[in-house]
C-alpha cells in the first residue's frame, strides 16, 4: 500500500450517500442495545467515526459503521463522522470483518459468512501476511491468518465456513440453537435438494437430527441413497435417551383427571393419549 492509498481524512457525510458493504454479513438489529445507541447519538452525537472508502459515483461504502449509520437515521440525524479511506475492495473485506468481530452476540451464520468473505479477499491478496514494522515478509495460509486473527482454530474456522454451504432454513435453525454445531458440518456436505428434503422432514417430524443421524445422512449421501425413505428413517429413530426424567406439577394437571384417579392411573392415561396422537400423525403422514 502507498503513501495516497493510506491517506484518509474525517468528513461529515450525507447518510444518503453511505452506501452498505455489499454482502455485509452482519445484520442490524432493532433490540435494546439499538435503542441504547440511538439514544447515545441524540444526545452526544457519534463518538467514533465510521470509516467508508470513496466510490466512482461520488458515493461511499461503508466498511464500518452500519449500526451507527442506522442509530442516526432512527435518531433523525442526516450526516454521520467518517473516515474516508481509499481502499481496494479485499483490504476492505477485511477490515469490514475485523472492525465487527469484536461485536457480542454474533449469530454462528454471521461469523460463517464473515469468515468465508475474509478467506476470500486473503485469497485474491496472495494470502501475504506483511509485517513491514520488522521488515519480515512471511506467507501464511489464507486459513491460518483467519484464524490467527480471529482467536479461533483453523479447524473451528473451517466449520464455521461449512455452514455457508447449508442453505438459510438451515443456518436460520443453527442461530437459534435448533441445531448444534457439529451436527451442522456434517449437514452442510448434503446435497442441496437433500437439505431441502430434510427441511420438510424436520418440519413433519418436529425434530432436529443429533450428530450420529447427520453422520449416516451425510455418508448415505455420498454413496447416492440417500431419499425421502432413507432421511423419514433415520429421523424417526429414537434418539439416544438423555439422562433425565420428565416431572409434570400435580397442581397443574390434576384438574383434567376426575378425583378418584391415582398418579400411576394419571401416568397411564397420559401415555394411551400420547400414543394415539403418535398414531393420527403417522395416519396423516401416510396420506
């Protein structure tokens, strides 16, 4: 990077000429914490500058500072601090990524999509790390140096970027902790019309596959058979049983059973109603 390239000055600009980063994996959400920056903007303004870089079109895009720019359109403002950087698009990239790992509350998706977009632009670097303050030059795999600046295992960045392979119904289920992690990678190998498949198998059975159902899906993929009996039979399996017990408060469902029943004659009038609304749902399975 030369001298032009890393001179940058702080401008008031219009909110109408701030552009997103395109793809920004992060999204922006009206929760407390919003409120919270809106609130801060009103009465003290911004703090710390957002940072875009110039486009042809007289417009900029923003690189960081979504949220902030979000915060003044909420809190009635029409212009913003920025520093205004001129930089390429992979050097960009990464310092989008950077300035928004350091958030809380990123959703696994996020990261996973950040992660692969910081991959990429390392990638179309050369995947050079320069350490010009020692006047070092070492490679590193575009892998490693995400992970070495992200604090993370290449491995763990590895799976994170597997999950931009499963499609959003998937993912969406992953940030809201329907379905963990590992599990996850080992979907993410699925074709897509198999990960649609198990969507609306998920959707019939009301439940998520565990790690060793995922495991078969995935190898029964490979071997191509994989299909809408193979995946019904492996969801339909039981689980492997957790060590708990299901306690019910007597107070609470007492009044659906007449007086004179016990608890063992509760228990069993509870299972016979459970079993017979197994058996409808299989019925309309079947239709």
């Amino acid at each position: 990077m030369n001298k032009e390239q890393i001179m940058e000055s702080i401008s008031n600009i219009e909110l109408s000429k701030l552009k997103p980063f395109e793809d920004h994996p992060f999204s922006i959400r009206d929760d407390e914490a919003m409120q919270q920056t809106v609130e801060s903007v009103r009465e003290y303004g911004v703090l710390v500058p957002a940072i875009a870089r110039p486009l042809e079109d007289g417009t900029y895009e923003l690189i960081s500072g979504h949220r902030r720019k979000h915060a003044c359109e909420l809190a009635g403002l029409t212009t913003m601090p920025v520093i205004v950087r001129n930089v390429d698009q992979n050097t960009a990239t990464i310092i989008m990524v950077d300035s928004n790992l350091q958030r809380e509350n990123i959703l696994p998706s996020e990261r996973a999509k950040a992660y692969k977009m910081k991959l990429e632009a390392i990638k179309r670097q050369g995947a050079r790390n320069d350490l010009t303050s020692s006047q070092v030059e070492t490679k590193l795999r575009a892998d490693e140096r995400v992970a070495q600046e992200s604090g993370e295992s290449r491995a763990q960045v590895q799976r994170y970027i597997r999950l931009t392979e499963l499609a959003p119904e998937l993912q969406n289920m992953v940030d809201e902790g329907k379905i963990g992690m590992t599990p996850a990678v080992e979907l993410s190998y699925l074709k897509p019309d198999e990960q649609k498949l198990l969507i609306d198998t998920i959707d019939s059975e009301q439940a998520t596959p565990s790690l060793s159902q995922a495991q078969r899906m995935k190898k029964l993929s490979q071997e191509g058979k994989l299909n809408d009996d193979t995946m019904l039979g492996i969801m339909m399996e039981q689980k492997k049983p957790e060590n708990w017990n299901l306690s019910l408060p007597m107070d609470k469902i007492k009044k659906y059973f007449p007086r004179s029943y016990t608890p063992q004659r509760m228990e069993e009038t509870i299972i016979k109603l459970l079993e017979s609304w197994m058996r409808k749902r299989q019925r309309e399975q079947q239709r």
